[in-house]
C-alpha cells in the first residue's frame, strides 16, 4: 500500500495551480505580425518565445540568467581550495612539533636540533614538504594529528571528486571504512571491465548495487545509468584538472600519493578514470575553465562547480534553439531548477506549454514543403483582432460603438449566425438557449447557463452587393520606407470584414509591384518584402476590371493604396515596360483602365502614403477624373481608412444612402473619422 502511495504523489513542480491556461492572443498578435512583417511562421513563433509576453519572461531573459550564473561562478571561486587547506595542516602540523620540541626539556639537545634542522630546512612546496614528512618521528600528538588528517583529507577530496558527498561522509573514517571503499573500487573496476568486454549481466548490476548501493545516493537503477552519472562527474573532476596552473597539477598528483597512506586508493581511482573514459568518450575530457575569484574550492566542491559549467552551457544550448529539430521540450525544466531556482522552471514549463498549445490549437500547421505556415483558423483570430482596432479608432473617432453602424441591415433572412465582435443584430433566441442545453449535455462539468460562443444572431439582408478590389503597392519603397505591415494589416483587417459582416460581397486582393498578380490573404500576409522597383498600376487596374466584369450586379469598389506614381505597365506582348521618371505611354495607360474602371461605375478611393508633393498632386488629379476621392491617411489610420471607404461606398449604392459618393456626403454620414490625423481630399 505505502509503494502505490509513492507512485501516487511527487514533489511539487512550481507554478500557480490556480493559473489559466496559457493565453494565445498575446502570442497570435505577435506572431501576426512578424509574418506580415516578412518573418516566416516558424521563426515568427521562435522569436515570440525569445521576446515572451508582457507577464512571461522569454527564452532571452532565461539565458541571460544562466550566462550571469555561469559568469559568477567563475568570478567567485578558484581551483587552489585543497592546496591551502593543505598547506594550513601542514603550517599547523610545524608549528605545534616546534613547541613540543620546545617544550621537552628531557630530549637530547643534539636529537632537538637535529629536529629543528629538519623542520626548518622543509621545502617550500607543499606536496614535497609533505612527502619529507612521512617519515618523520612526531613528537607532538597534535602535530601527528594535523600531518594525519592531510592524508585523511587527500583521500575524502579524491573520492569526493568522484563520488559528490564522500567528503563529508568520510570524516573521521575508521580504517574499516577505508577497506570498504578500496573493496568497492576493486568491485566497480571488475564490473566495468567485464561490461567493456560484452560479459557483465544484470545479474552482476544488481548484486554490486546490493553490496555497494549505499556509496551511490542516485540510485541507479543500470549499469549505464551508473556509467552516465559517474562519467559526467569524472569528465568534470578532469577538467578541473585541467584548469588549474602546471604547478597547482603538479603538487595535487605528488600529494596524491599520501592519501590515506596508502597509493592502492590511487591506483584504483587511476583504473576507474580509465574505465570511464573508455565506456564514455563522448564525454569533454580535454575542456578547462578560467577562474579568477577569491574563494577556494576544494576537488569536491570544484568538480560540483564544473559540473554546474557543463548543465548551464547545456542550458545556453537548449534555451537558443539554434539547432536543428529545437523544440522547447528540449529544455531541461529540472536542471534549470536547479541552476536558477524553481521560477526560471516555471518560466520555461509556460513557454513549453505555449509553443504546444501554438502547435496543437490549429493556429500552426505544417505544409508540404515542411515549414510552419498560420491556418485559416489564425489568420481569422488575427484579423479580428486588427478589425477590433480598426473598430476602435473608428468608433473614437465618431463617438460611436462600433463601425458596424456604418452600414444599415436590411430585412431579416431567416438564417442565424454565430455572434462576433461588434454584432449589432438581435439574437436568435432559440437557436442560442439550444446551443446552451447542446453545450451542457456534453460537458457535464459546464453549468453555465449560457456562454458567449452560444450566442447566435439573426441574418439580414444586405440592400446592395459589392464588388471590391484592393489594389495594394508592392514596390520597393513600399517596404523601404515602413508601410508594408500597415499595408498586410489593412488588407488582413478589409478581409475579415468582408468575410464576417458581407459574406455576399466579392472581394479580391491585388499586389502590384513591377507587375501585378491577384493575391489570396494566406499569400499576401506572407509575402516577404519585394526589392524590384516598378508601380504597375496599369496591370492592377487591368485584373481589378476583369474582376468587375464577373460580377455585373454588384456595385463596383476600387480601392488603391499606393506611395508611388507609375512607373511600369504591361506591354501588348504580355512583357512589363519600366522607366522612371514615368513615362506618358505608363501615365495613359493607367488613366486609360482608371476610367474603364469608372464607367463600369466604380466608387474609387486612393489613399496616397508619404508626403511627396507631385505625387499628392498627380493623384488628385486621377480622382478628380473619375470623380473619386484621395485620402492623405497617416500609417497608424490606414485601415481604418480602407475600411470606412468601404462602408461609406457600400452605404451609397443603397436606397437613401449616399448619393455620388461625394466627400461632403461621407462626412455628413460618417463624421471626419480621420481628424487630427492626416487629411481628405475632394
């Protein structure tokens, strides 16, 4: 009963039982916008989780932490702790042989000096002072003591380099214990060499861990588990050896010898570091450190020290997920505990958490070619989330709720629809109370009576149809001069809007750089900054045309967004013709489509982006001609600009709505949603 009891209950792991799930809305928004930044989804998401969130350290901060600790550990300690201690006993040892000697009026005068000369003349290194001293006659029963204990000592730190805790375990040892590790030494060495050679069996394992488990507190339950840990700690015993001066390694191999008096110790921990290193090459042999700090470190304490080096730039690895394959599962979340305490485990455990919950929501997905790319799921949370902006700014601006007012509903359909931000229609009430019940009955634990996603509301019918076409500059200075994301969110934010509010509306997207090409949201959000210069609006305005044409009942909306004059357009043989300054044949070509466009009856709207005045000037002039309107939108109001041309243009094809699409009309519906932050333009 009490072993099923353990396998029950582990030690608590850190963190907020009580907290929430984690919260994507946060993540998506930022990943959102490093895609349409130009970042692909993968390294959009990598560099969310190197940045973290408002509330949640990052990998970055993580990693800073660990190179800190490192840093400190190195600035702290020195390797010289055996070597003073050491030569603290030995001092101790001297001087209280001095004062017996002094002390013992009985002695020959000719053995006292005799002694004296030997203690005086001792030399000055430590490991060869010791070694003069092994044969000595001790007077002194607290000199022999001292000169004892540097033997007892050399031991415990040279099984304590190998074995973590034997130093402590091992004070005042009896000659018993002594025998008993030389035993298990001998055991160990035997069992590794018959596991070299392929004979060693389970059975071997386990009647040595029976003998011997008490020297092994990890409680190893194979052999290579028991050659894991010991390797590790051995690899790093080796490099401490390795970063200490050639005069540090030369006196601790001479004092070696002395430990506990006996070179058998010696020989066995020589065999065993061979055995290891045979078993386990992979292991840093060769690596060394540089210490500068003004604390001793005795071997024990120094090779835990080293060991803490390896786990934090195993830490600096995981948590740069620089390599191939990284996912934060590779985190190590208890030696990170241990390195930086249990919150640093936490902060990692939530970005784990996050980056699955990226993974497995549907807001990611992994396309043919491999790579990570938003799905239609995410693209629709991100682009709510810009129309909620667009919205706001809107909504501010007019003193009113929300922008769906901009548009009047007609009669009601008969179908529902599940409510969204900004729903300004009445709710179903039965289809909504059955959702409810729907709800409940298959998740017995939900009792709410009524939940926001059960809410649904009744279709109307939109009085006019829309066709709209959005043509969007691709050119060079586009991305150059900082309007490509403004340019992404405004089409992402139209999109959403149309998609959710006039489903019966046909919109297409359209980049025109050196060329134009129709473009889905997926693809445009994607799009990485293009540097072939040309402003092909003569072919924009071509695949716009043939877009109207499709739909010959609904009323046509063009929508141009653009920094730049012409500077391209698509020759009779399907080739594109480039000059700047603009050329008059790209110029007539252009204007020539612009009023196709008009007399399919398009309400057009440029909104101009920088501050050229020839280009102000040239842009007028092409919506004075098709009687259209120029909006001068700063880069923070472009979408709410888009959006508010194509509420105003919709409302104007309906009966009693505007009438000519005329500035004064938009202002008398709408209100100047755009004061104090650019201008409109009849």
């Amino acid at each position: 009963m009490a072993r099923t009891r353990e396998n029950r209950f582990k030690k608590y792991d850190g963190g907020d039982p009580l907290a929430p799930p984690v919260d994507l809305a946060e993540a998506l928004d930022a990943i959102g916008e490093d895609v349409m930044a130009g970042y692909s989804p993968e390294r959009a998401m990598r560099e969310f989780l190197r940045r973290g969130g408002q509330d949640q350290a990052g990998l970055d901060e993580l990693a800073r932490k660990v190179a800190e600790r490192r840093r400190e550990l190195l600035q702290k300690n020195n390797l010289d702790g055996t070597l003073r201690e050491v030569r603290e006993l030995l001092d101790k040892a001297v001087l209280e042989e001095r004062k017996q000697l002094a002390r013992d009026a009985m002695m020959d005068d000719a053995d006292r000096a005799f002694r004296e000369m030997q203690l005086e003349n001792l030399s000055p290194t430590t490991a060869a002072a010791v070694s003069e001293l092994s044969d000595y006659d001790w007077q002194s029963p607290e000199a022999r003591a001292a000169y004892e204990e540097i033997k007892d000592l050399l031991g415990r730190e040279l099984l304590d380099q190998r074995f973590k805790g034997m130093k402590d375990a091992l004070e005042n040892a009896t000659d018993a214990d002594r025998a008993a590790i030389n035993e298990m030494l001998r055991d160990l060495n035997e069992m590794l060499a018959k596991h070299a050679r392929g004979e060693d069996t389970p059975e071997d394992f386990a009647d040595f861990m029976a003998k011997h488990g008490d020297f092994f507190p990890e409680n190893p339950q194979t052999i290579d588990e028991l050659l894991d840990t010991m390797a590790q700690r051995a690899a790093a015993a080796q490099r401490m050896m390795n970063s200490m001066t050639p005069e540090q390694r030369r006196e601790l191999m001479e004092l070696s010898a002395q430990a506990f008096g006996s070179p058998e110790l010696m020989d066995q921990l020589g065999q065993l570091d061979a055995n290891l290193q045979a078993l386990r090459p992979g292991e840093d042999w060769g690596g060394s450190e540089r210490f500068d700090g003004d604390q001793g470190m005795g071997l024990g304490d120094g090779t835990g020290v080293l060991q803490d080096l390896a786990d934090l730039d195993d830490l600096a690895e995981q948590l740069a997920q620089s390599y191939n394959g990284s996912r934060m599962d590779d985190v190590d979340l208890d030696k990170l505990a241990r390195q930086l305490g249990d919150q640093a485990a936490v902060d990692a455990r939530t970005l784990q958490e996050l980056e699955k919950a990226l993974r497995d929501s549907g807001t990611l997905k992994r396309g043919s070619d491999g790579q990570l790319k938003l799905t239609p799921k995410a693209m629709r949370q991100l682009g709510k989330a810009l129309l909620k902006d667009v919205a706001q700014r809107m909504s501010g601006r007019q003193g009113q709720r929300d922008m769906n007012k901009a548009g009047a509903a007609g009669e009601r359909s008969g179908a529902t629809r599940e409510w969204q931000f900004g729903d300004t229609e009445p709710w179903d009430l039965p289809r909504t109370v059955l959702n409810g019940v729907g709800r409940r009955a298959t998740d017995r634990t939900d009792t709410r009576l009524l939940a926001i996603d059960d809410v649904e509301v009744q279709e109307t019918e939109a009085r006019t149809q829309a066709c709209v076409a959005l043509l969007v500059d691709t050119s060079f200075s586009m991305a150059m001069d900082g309007r490509w994301v403004p340019m992404k969110r405004t089409a992402l934010a139209l999109h959403t809007l149309v998609r959710s509010r006039f489903r019966g509306d046909h919109l297409q997207l359209i980049g025109f750089g050196r060329h134009a090409e129709v473009m889905d949201i997926e693809q445009l959000t994607a799009l990485d900054a293009r540097w072939d210069k040309g402003t092909n609006l003569h072919h924009a305005l071509l695949l716009a045309n043939r877009h109207f044409r499709k739909h010959p009942n609904a009323q046509p909306v063009l929508l141009i967004v653009t920094d730049g004059e012409p500077t391209s357009h698509l020759e009779a043989s399907g080739e594109v013709y480039f000059s700047y300054p603009p050329h008059p044949v790209t110029i007539a070509n252009a204007v020539r489509e612009l009023d196709n466009s008009r007399r399919m009856g398009a309400q057009t709207t440029f909104f101009r982006l920088g501050d050229d005045p020839g280009l102000a000037r040239f842009i007028e002039q092409m919506a004075q001609r098709v009687d259209g309107r120029m909006v001068s939108p700063e880069l923070d109001d472009l979408g709410a600009a888009v959006v508010g041309s194509y509420l105003g243009s919709r409302d104007a094809g309906r009966p009693g709505g505007m009438l000519g699409g005329t500035m004064s009309a938009m202002r008398s519906a709408y209100g100047d949603i755009f004061g104090g932050r650019g201008y409109w333009a009849d």
